[in-house]
C-alpha cells in the first residue's frame, strides 16, 4: 500500500515531466497529499462508493494517475522523498496518530 507521502513524492516527480496546467495539477495534489488529505488516498480508494477526486486537488486525470500507482506501485526508489522533502509527517499520519 502507498502512503500519502509517497504518493506525494510520486506526484512531485511527475510535475518535473510535465508543463502547464498539467504541472500544476501535479505540484497542488503532491502539496495537497501532505498537508491537505486528512486519509490515506489508499483507504478512499478501498473503500465502496468513494472516488480518490473526494481527496482536495484531486481531479479525474489525477484520480487515474493515483490508481494505476495504487494498482501497481512504482519502484520504490521512486518513492524515496528527496532530501527536502524528507522527515515530514503527513496530515493523515499525524490524524491517525
């Protein structure tokens, strides 16, 4: 199972191949998954009747990104947080604890 943060650092990375407003979507849902999502994206998609565009700056291109990460998750040195990003707790992980 993914964790928010990284999902977060996947989404970072994406935003780094991108241009435009795509890039953007991008760089707000990898902030948002940080500090915005209050639940795990993986217990939103589990869970019957929810869609990950529940989660704040999620919008559908985004939602297919996420659940082909959550299908089928990517290396893990993929998900290894850079240096900058490194340390930080999530909001879903401080709610939960």
């Amino acid at each position: 199972m993914l964790t928010n943060a990284e999902i977060a650092e996947l989404l970072a990375r994406a935003a780094t191949e991108e241009g435009g407003h795509r890039q953007r979507a991008l760089s707000r849902a990898a902030r948002a998954a940080v500090m915005a999502w209050t639940e795990e994206a993986a217990d939103v998609a589990d869970a019957p009747g929810r869609s990950l565009t529940e989660l704040p700056l999620v919008g559908p291109w985004v939602a297919r990104m996420l659940l082909r990460w959550l299908e089928e998750p990517p290396p893990a040195e993929l998900r290894e947080p850079s240096p900058l990003r490194r340390g930080f707790l999530t909001l879903a992980e401080v709610t939960r604890t």
